[in-house]
C-alpha cells in the first residue's frame, strides 16, 4: 500500500493489483504447461502399456485379437548359442515405435 501526502489510506493502487494479476497469469500458465505435460506422458504410458500387453500374448502363443499394434523383429546371433531377438511393437495406424522389448533364446 502506498501512503500519499502524510495519510494513511488502506486498499490497493491499481498499480499494484496489476502486478498481482500479472504474476499470478504467469504462474498459470507455467502450471498449465506442466500439466498438459504430464497428460501426455499419460497418454504414452497408457499407450506403452496395451503394447506390452499385446506382446505378453503374442509372445506365449494367446489369442492375439489386436488390430492396433504389429511386431518387427530384428535378430542378432551372439556367442555360446544366444541369440538376441529384439521385438518392436509397432502402431498399425502410423507406423510409430511404442515400445522395444529384447529376449534372448537358445
């Protein structure tokens, strides 16, 4: 609060509700940011989950009733009779990588 001529005047200057407007705008949308952030990690791990879940059937042998994932394999031959298959479990509508699981098989 600002004191003009020697009184004491209570409330705020428009000056200073202002301010406090500006600060609390920015702070919002500094908020806002982190919380869109945070949806669309959601949205991934959500994602990333009924991709492994796909894979967990395909990988035993289940009924694999999914239109939405595809798998690619790519295999690598190591030492001592190993071989390392890594699966990428694909999205059938744009081609993306979700998510990479790597097994090694006799």
């Amino acid at each position: 609060m600002i004191s003009q001529y020697g009184t004491n005047k209570k409330g705020f200057t428009l000056l200073e509700v202002l301010v406090a407007i500006v600060i609390l705008a920015f702070s919002f949308a500094i908020l806002l940011k982190y919380q869109t952030t945070h949806i669309k990690n959601i949205s991934l791990n959500f994602q990333k989950l009924e991709a492994l879940k796909f894979f967990k059937k395909y990988y035993y042998g289940l009924k694999v009733d999914s239109n939405r994932f595809s798998i690619k394999k790519s295999i690598k031959y190591l030492p001592y009779n190993l071989r390392q298959v890594d699966n990428i479990i694909l999205d059938r509508g744009t081609t993306k990588p979700i998510l990479t699981i790597t097994t090694y098989e006799r």
